[in-house]
C-alpha cells in the first residue's frame, strides 16, 4: 500500500513540477544570471586584489541570492573601478597619449557596435521585454556619448587627465550597454512580438498620462502645510527627470520615473510621524508585503520583466531588514526608506501592466498637449517677437 501511495506522489510530482518551475520565470532568471555572470567574473580579480571596493563585492555576493538585481547593481560598482584602475596602470606602462588614442578607438567602434546592434531590434518587431531592457540601453548610450564628447573637448584642450577619466567612463557605460543587450536579445526569443514603432506609439500615450497625474499629485501635495518638504522636492526632480526622458523618446523610462514621482507624492500625502519604531515596521511590512503581491502579476508573466520595479521592491526588502535588525528608534528611518521603495515599486508595477494592455488594446485617441509641453515653444515665440520688433525698430530708423 506504501508503495502504491509513493508511485502516485511520484507521478503527481513529474506532473506538477515543470509547472513549478515555470513559475520561477524568465524574468526572474535573468536577474539572477546577470549577478551571478557578473560576480563570477569578478572573483577571479578579488582572489589577489582586496584593496578595491572589497567590501562592496563582499556584499554583492552576500546579497547574491536573495536580492540579485541590487547585487549585480553593487558588482557594477566594482566593475567600474577596476575599468579605472586599469587604464591608470596602462597609462603608467605605455604613456598617456598612446592610452588615450587606443581607448578612443576601443570606444568609438564599440558604440558604433552597440548602436547599429539596438537598431537592428527596433527595425524588426520585437517581445516587450526586449523593448525594456533597449530603453535601459539607450540611456546608457546615451550617457556614454555625453563622456565621449566630453573626453574629445578635454583632449582638445589638453586636459589629457580629465580625457582619460571621460573615457573611461564612456567605456564603462558601454560595458554595461552590452551586458543588457545580450539581455535584450535573450528575451527577445519569445513568440509574442510586435512592431516596435507600435510599442513606441502606445508607450508615449501612456507616459503622457503617468506623468500628467503625478504632476496633479505633486501639486497638490505642495500645497498643504507640515509635509515632508525634503521628499516632495525629490518627487519634483524625479518628474522633471520624466518629462526629459519623455523629450528625448524615451517614454519607458519616462513612465518609470513617473511611477516613482506619483509614489513619492503619495508617501508625502499619506506621511505618519512615529514615536515608537515598532510602528514604522509593522508600517513598512504592510508595504513591502503589498508591493510584493503587486510584484506577483510581473512573475507570473514571462512576458514582463519590469527591471527598475524589481530593483526598487529589492532595496525596499533590503531596508526592511536592516530596520527589522535595528530594534532601536534608528529603524524608523530605515522603515521610511522601505516603504517609499516599496510603494515605487507597486506603482511601477501598476504602470508597466498599464504599458503592456495598451500595447495589446492599442487607442486611436489623440495625445493633448498639457502646460508642460508648452513651456519651450512659448519662449521660443516670444523671443521670436521680440527679435522680429527690434528688426523693424532697426529698419525705421
């Protein structure tokens, strides 16, 4: 009879396992595949060299499995200074000049690399996924283009220093541009695709009304008295963050920052002064808890990875612990820190589920144009103007 009952488990188990394990999603594993890749290569350089941000790659492989997208943020730290301490040693061994015009060259075709690869994807139809993860990479390029250039003024000027710090910082950035491009087009072998001029289309509606609704919520926060003045300027800075990135096309990462900025808002709106810290956590473990179940729709969905609301809802887990292990009134503001995190992340969530339905129901309704995107054609007029009456004032005379 024993026997009999240990077969069906064991049938029941081949059943229902692949199931299981389906549920530990593709977004999930790519989290866990950039921190250990990234750690892994790393350890080969910590094995004879401690002196280097060693105590942050200490923590990024502590925080390795629970919180893998935080950790692989922290191995990029150490990533970047060894970069740095490298080109400094070859620089000492071959001379500055000979390093700078190989750097130069190194990062030049390597953006040209990256470049025509992200143009490749966005010409074809691609998975929704792939195009978060292009959004990412395309603000890393873009910053790596900023540093060229400044590295190209401070040559030109004969900072050579200055142009070496520039470059290397370039070469970093497109370092990590690569690292998620190979992520880009891993999760781009998915079987539902589309245009990406589409998801381009839908993506500036969406982030239009994210960012419309947390400017409406931030105004009104700024007028009530006794907030918290310190976090609503931040929410102020993160949606203007938002409206650049919606200026430059980037409207994922503008409808991320969006999400953050109404989150910041709401927390101002809904601020609770503790005087005992076991309030804060129990607080806070009602965010992070809640931000956790919003998370659940991403990780059933293999077709959402939704990577700055995963690192937002890590960190909230983070310092959650850490206010937990505190114990003292220290964990308070440990506690604040969670649940602003926590309620950033659930709001992200809301607004990348909001992106994919529009994607799949796409809307012929028209996008109006709201006082913020007035502001730079307006001044453009009046100086128009103003230039087009002194002209005539000249010609009278």
């Amino acid at each position: 009879m024993k026997i009999k009952y240990t077969l069906i488990l064991i049938v029941l188990m081949f059943l229902f396992l692949p199931e299981y394990f389906m549920l530990i999603s593709a977004e999930q594993n790519v989290f866990f595949d950039l921190s250990a890749k990234e750690l892994s290569e790393l350890s080969t350089f910590y094995e004879n060299e401690s002196n280097i941000l060693a105590n942050i790659y200490n923590q990024a492989k502590e925080c390795g499995a629970k919180y893998p997208f935080y950790s692989y943020t922290l191995s990029l730290k150490c990533r970047r200074a060894i970069l740095q301490k490298n080109i400094n040693d070859l620089a000492d061994i071959k001379g500055v000049d000979v390093t700078i015009s190989n750097l130069t060259k190194k990062v030049q075709e390597r953006l040209e690399r990256v470049q025509d690869e992200i143009s490749k994807l966005q010409q074809n139809k691609t998975s929704f996924p792939c195009m978060e993860w292009i959004s990412l990479i395309d603000n890393a390029l873009k910053e790596s283009e900023n540093y060229f250039e400044a590295s190209q003024n401070s040559y030109r000027e004969e900072n050579y220093n200055a142009t070496l710090v520039y470059l290397t910082k370039s070469d970093f950035l497109l370092y990590k541009a690569n690292n998620l491009l190979k992520v880009a087009k891993n999760r781009n072998n998915l079987s539902l695709r589309r245009n990406y001029s589409q998801m381009t289309k839908e993506g500036e509606k969406v982030a239009f009304s994210w960012i419309n609704t947390a400017d409406d919520k931030i105004s009104l926060v700024e007028n009530l008295k006794d907030i918290r003045e310190d976090i609503i300027v931040i929410a102020r800075d993160v949606l203007n963050e938002s409206k650049q990135y919606y200026s430059e096309g980037n409207y994922y990462l503008s409808l991320m920052s969006a999400a953050e900025a109404k989150a910041l808002a709401e927390f101002v709106l809904n601020y609770e002064k503790y005087e005992k810290y076991e309030k804060a956590l129990v607080r806070a473990e009602k965010c992070v808890e809640g931000a956790k179940d919003s998370m659940k729709e991403i990780h059933e969905d293999t077709d959402i990875d939704a990577p700055i609301a995963e690192l937002h809802l890590e960190m909230a887990e983070l310092h959650f612990e850490e206010a937990k292990n505190a114990k003292t009134m220290s964990a308070i503001p440990l506690a604040d820190i969670a649940i602003q995190e926590a309620q950033t992340a659930e709001e992200q969530v809301k607004a990348v589920v909001d992106l994919k339905n529009a994607i799949e129901n796409p809307s012929e309704m028209p996008t109006k144009k709201y006082k913020w995107q007035y502001a730079v054609p307006i001044l453009a007029l009046v100086v128009l103007s103003l230039f087009i009456l002194w002209k005539k004032r000249f010609v009278l005379k």
